[in-house]
C-alpha cells in the first residue's frame, strides 16, 4: 500500500464525520488506515484500520476470527462484517454489533468451490446446476441457498435447514478466510436496516469504536450485495437480486422462479428481503413517472437528488425551475445531487448506489427524491434498494 495522507470519514470530497479523526499510518488514494477512538460512538473500545493488502495485517485480523471476534473486510460486493460461521458466540456477536434480528440468516463465505460440500448435504453440494454455476461465476457475486449439513450452527441459518453460501471475488476476502482457516459468516458491515457500506469510511461512520479490526481494501468494484438463488430440492428460485444478473444465471442452468416479496417465506429465506432495508437517514421518495410533483421543494427544506443518469438530472432540473447546485440557495433548490451513471448504464449505476446514498446521507437531508432504474440486467437489483429504501420511512 503506497503512502498517503487522506484523513478517513468519508468519500473524497466529503468532511470525516464528527470525531472520527484518526492517525494514518499509511494509505492509498482508495483506502485509509488508522485509529478511530471509541468515544466517536459514544460506546468503549478502539477501531483499527488495517491495510488490506498487508499479509501482517490479514493476520491479526485472522488470528481475530479465531478467537471469535467479528471483523470488518471488503469484498467485491459490499464490505462484510465477519465472524467465524462455525461458533455461534462468535456470530451472535454480529447480530449484536449490527442490531440484527435473529430471524434473519448470514451468507457464509468460502475460500474455494471445493469447500462447499462440507456444510451442504451431498445431494444439493453434487447437484450439476451448482457445479456449472460455481466454475462459470464462483469468485462472484452470487450467493446460493442449498440444505445444510448440521455442522453449520442454527444461528447462521435462523433455524432454516438451509444455508447461504457464497466464494468472494477480492483478494482481501479470500486472504481472510484461508489465513483463518475458517468460514466466515457476514452480513454487510453497518446497523440493520442503513446503507450498506462499499468503502472502510462507510464502516467506521457506522460501526466506529464498536468492531475493533477494520481491514480496508479499497472501493468495492460490484457496489450492491450479491444475487441470491434458491437451490435445492429439484428448484431454481431467485430469492434476491443483486450483483450477477438473473439472465446470466438463467444462460447457465435454465429458467429460474421468482419469489413474490408478500411470499410467506420471503423474508425468512434471505439475507435483505425486509420489506424496509438499506435505508439513510432522510425519507428516500421513489419519483415514478420521473420526474414527478414531488420534486417541488418547500421553504427550508433540505433536498437530495439521486438521478439515474445525466437526462434524469436535466430532466429534474427543467422540472424544479432551477440549477442543481452543491448548496441550497435562491433559485436553487436541491441541496444535493447524485447522478448513479452519466451514460446511463445499469451496471455502473449499481456500483455508485450506495456510494451515492452514503453522501446524501452525510448532506443532513430532509428527504431524498431518486429516479427509477431500468429493471434490465443489474438495474434490478439497484430498484430492489430503492424500493426497500423507500419502505423505510
């Protein structure tokens, strides 16, 4: 890791969060590495920021993990909040630092392929459509659901006779889980409910002073969890979109069910399927048509934008009667503006989603107004947050 100098709290541009300052013992323009005071959340202990790509690093961070201690780390998809999957003390500490409820199951994270026979039963782990999906997209962004093995603690599963089970596609995951020698059980590295994290500042404004080993590895590259798919007993059913398109994976093995969010069994069966998810703190409006009456700004109050692309920003612009602007002021009316993708692509605009969300978050908002997403390849899984995101409030 080259050295640096740039303090933590925040994307560039943004100012750290209050009391999140912290010495930086080294890092690159994508990362940050240092000490975050435990008085910053008003709760005891000291979070470390330790640099990814530092063998030394990965070490203690793995040394952690066996001696049952939650660890923050990226992967390609969002950063994930660690435990080893194998002690349920160890994972009920997860669900405690995030506030989680236990109904809620965690993915576990493998290092190889060759791995997952050992906590799914014979029949699913042998089955040809988990082979074919594991050597074309495994590392990858796809998670899947098969029985388990009694190996795998209740807890992980949420009492389910089934268990998520996923190889992540970064060095920084991959390293932990081997030097470990552990699967890792982890949900995404923020408060139940909030916007999931893509950067180690997003970590440390959210769990800061809580988790005491964050290893920082960068942006990620993916930007939103991964696709997550049901398979077992003879069903292909897409409980959660996410960063693999279901089309690819319907390329692979052949038509896949959906599952219908008001579905009993929706919640229960995966990780993010609350109706109410991946929330900020402002009430986040989803504008449909865009752009809408709704874009109207009222005296005093704080408005963010989360456009699409450049049209849904010009677009809102026409419609406000004003520039966008980077501060409220006459004739300007939005606070706030985040466009997910200037051209217009769906894939790029998944990989800046919570990005975006994380800095309109930080702008003190009222309220967030955000354009729809073509629902094509990853921009399901981009109106998936959005909707949950909009239930929240």
């Amino acid at each position: 890791m080259t050295h640096g100098g740039r303090a933590a709290g925040g994307p560039a541009g943004e100012s750290p969060a209050a009391g999140n300052d912290a010495t930086r013992e080294g890092a690159s323009p994508d990362a940050v590495t240092g000490v975050v005071p435990g008085a910053a959340t008003g709760t005891p202990g000291t979070t470390r920021i330790l640099a990814g790509d530092d063998p030394a690093s990965v070490a203690e961070a793995a040394a952690a993990i066996r001696a049952g201690e939650p660890v923050a780390f990226p992967t390609e998809t969002v950063y994930g909040l660690g435990a080893d999957a194998l002690d349920p003390s160890a994972v009920a500490r997860v669900f405690e630092l995030k506030a989680r409820p236990r109904f809620d199951p965690i993915i576990v994270h493998l290092a190889d392929a060759a791995d997952l026979p050992r906590y799914a039963i014979h029949e699913d782990a042998s089955d040809p459509r988990v082979a074919a999906l594991a050597a074309r997209f495994w590392p990858g962004p796809l998670t899947l659901v098969l029985r388990r093995r009694e190996v795998v603690p209740g807890i992980v599963t949420a009492g389910l006779d089934t268990v998520a089970l996923r190889v992540p596609a970064h060095p920084v995951a991959l390293a932990l889980i081997r030097e470990s020698g552990r699967p890792i059980a982890a949900p995404s590295a923020n408060p139940f409910g909030r916007v999931s994290p893509t950067r180690a500042e997003h970590v440390v404004r959210q769990l800061g002073g809580r988790v005491r080993i964050i290893l920082d590895g960068g942006p990620c590259a993916v930007g939103v969890e991964s696709t997550v798919l049901f398979l077992a007993r003879g069903r292909a059913v897409l409980l959660r979109p996410g960063g693999l398109p279901v089309e690819e994976i319907e390329a692979t093995i052949g038509p896949v069910d959906r599952l219908d969010d008001d579905a009993p069994e929706a919640a229960a069966l995966s990780p993010g399927r609350q109706a109410s998810h991946y929330a900020p703190g402002a009430r986040v409006q989803l504008i449909d048509p865009w752009p809408g009456p709704d874009l109207a700004v009222a005296s005093g109050e704080r408005v963010g934008v989360l456009a699409f692309d450049d049209a849904g920003r010009r677009a809102a612009e026409f419609a406000a009667g004003g520039p966008f602007a980077a501060e409220s002021a006459a004739g300007r009316p939005f606070a706030a503006v985040e466009v997910l993708s200037h051209g217009g692509d769906p894939t790029e605009a998944a990989a800046h989603l919570f990005d975006a969300l994380h800095r309109l978050d930080a702008a003190s908002l009222d309220r967030i107004v955000a354009q729809p997403v073509p629902e094509t390849g990853l921009g399901r899984a981009v109106m998936d947050r959005l909707r949950r995101a909009a239930a929240s409030h």
